[in-house]
C-alpha cells in the first residue's frame, strides 16, 4: 500500500515503464512523482528529463492548458473511496491542467477553472514542476493514486493500468493509498 508522508517527507513513484508495464524504448522515457502531505491539501512535485523533440504548448509557464496530454507531461491520479478523483497534469513548459471526474472519464462539477501556483524549473537535463493541491479539492478519503508520464509520444507509468491500448481512467487497477491522519476525510 503507498502512503504519503507528512510533508516535508515524500512518497516517490518512479515512472519507468510503458503504461503495460513493458520497458520503455529509450533510457530518457522516465519521470517522477513526489507526494507530500499537510493538514490543508497535497503537495506534488513532477520531474522529467527533457524529451528530444520537447513538445511543449505555446503558452506562458504557469498557465492553465486544455488538452495538455498532448504535450510531456506527468499526470498525478487522486481517487476518492466514492470513486471521485482528481487527474493533476505538469508539463515541460510550466504549465498545468487540474480536472475532477465523477467516475471513469465523467467529469464532475465543482472544479471547473481552479488556479494553481505552478513552480517550474527547468535546466540542460530536464524540468521540475511543483505545487500544492488544496484539501477541499479532493475527494475523501484518498484510497488510491497513480502517476503517469507521457514523453515523446510514449505512455508511462508507475504502476502499470493494463488494457489494450494506454488508459489512464482506470482508477480500479490504481494501487492503494492512504494518507495519516486523513482516515475517514476527519482533519486532525
């Protein structure tokens, strides 16, 4: 079972595999996931060496992008014991995109145009993206998370989803989770 430590400890999902578990075609394809918890929400860190060619939206860092799957992105998977979760995406350019689904691929209302504070960085190796997600935000308790990668047109994951083609929306086949002192959504 994963569990996200009290901040400033981190729970560190590698994402080194192909979304069906097979090993990726090139060393470079691999990222990685920091979770990190306060009594007030989850903070995330993301990290991925730069991919060759980068694919990177044409917008300003920190701000909030539609279909950022398209570009190199590393995507955190939150779900709620209801079946609720949250789907942060990261990208290589700083930029962001939160979504909150009711079920498998059914957005839910409630968190339409959330702003984050996004920090990027980048350097000659790659980029690190960090912000802290808001306890209201998600859904409680936490039962399960996943992240997942996508570089250079490949699909990664931490722990492989399974399926005939990628399909991150799978938030049945995500590892279990919980969060101390998060039980039952009570705050200490």
């Amino acid at each position: 079972m994963l569990e996200i430590p009290t901040a400033p400890a981190v729970l560190t999902l590698p994402i080194a595999h192909l979304w069906d578990g097979s090993p990726p075609p090139r060393p470079e394809l691999r990222a990685t996931l920091r979770l990190g918890a306060t009594d007030d929400g989850i903070h995330v860190e993301a990290s991925m060496p730069h991919q060759r060619p980068p694919r990177i939206p044409d917008a300003p860092p920190g701000a909030r992008v539609d279909r950022l799957w398209e570009s190199d992105v590393v995507e955190c998977f939150l779900v709620g014991a209801d079946g609720r979760y949250v789907e942060l995406e990261l990208g290589a350019g700083g930029h962001y995109l939160l979504l909150a689904f009711a079920a498998p691929r059914v957005r839910a209302e409630g968190l339409r145009e959330p702003a984050l504070a996004v920090d990027w960085r980048a350097d000659a190796v790659g980029w690190t993206s960090r912000c802290a997600l808001p306890r209201g935000w998600l859904p409680e308790p936490l039962v399960a998370a996943n992240a997942f990668a996508i570089g250079g047109g490949h699909f990664l994951a931490h722990h492989p989803v399974g399926g005939e083609a990628p399909d991150f929306h799978r938030p049945d086949r995500h590892p279990a989770l919980r969060v101390p002192g998060w039980e039952q959504g009570v705050r200490e």
